[in-house]
C-alpha cells in the first residue's frame, strides 16, 4: 500500500474505533471502553508516524528539485504541449503550484526543473 493510502486505511479504522467507544460509554461496558480507547490510542500513534514519515519523503523531494542546477517557468506554449517538452529535456521533473510539493516550494507558476538548461 501507498503511504497515502495507508494513512486512510489507519484514519477510517480510527473513525471506526471512535465511534464504536461512543457506543461503549453510552452502554456504560468498561471491558469495551478500554479495549477501544487502547486501539484509539494504537491507531493515532500509527498515523502520527505515517505522517512523520510522510514529512520526511517530501522534504527529501523537495531537497533533490532544489539541488538541480536550473529551473524556470514554464510558458503557455510549453504548457500546451509537455509531452513534447519532457521528452526534448533529459530529466525535466514539473511541479504546478496547487500540488503538495508547488506549495511547499512556494511557487506561483508552474515551473520545471532540469540538470541542464532547456
């Protein structure tokens, strides 16, 4: 599994476990009141950990795209046509602005990054 997708699979097992211990307290049943604040307590602390190491593979992303000796916006014109622009420029990596990464590196326009000049 992804990391992303195994994020969710954590998070919607949590919900599961909430609501479940929601329903032990309303019944007042101590031996599965314990047994899912235990699993609730398990689960945020896997999650926290995902996430943790979610951080740490996209700052080293983030790392790798800074070190690259060039980078520039990307005009409309290329835009219009990336298939053509990546396979010209030998390892040419994109990053738009609404994406995790763009919003990290802060950029406003889509811009891409290559070990050469293009």
């Amino acid at each position: 599994m992804s990391l992303k997708n195994d994020i969710q699979h954590h998070h919607n097992r949590l919900d599961t476990a909430k609501r479940k211990l929601d329903s032990a307290k309303a019944r007042g049943d101590q031996e599965m009141i314990t047994k899912f604040t235990d699993e609730v307590d398990q689960l945020a602390k896997k999650i926290n950990s995902l996430k943790g190491k979610q951080d740490y593979n996209m700052n080293k992303e983030r790392k790798s795209l800074l070190d690259m000796p060039f980078s520039r916006e990307i005009t409309k014109e290329e835009q219009a046509d990336l298939g053509k622009l990546k396979k010209s420029v030998k390892g040419l990596v994109i990053v738009h602005p609404m994406t995790k990464m763009g919003k990290q590196l802060r950029l406003d326009v889509m811009t891409g990054f290559a070990p050469k000049k293009f």
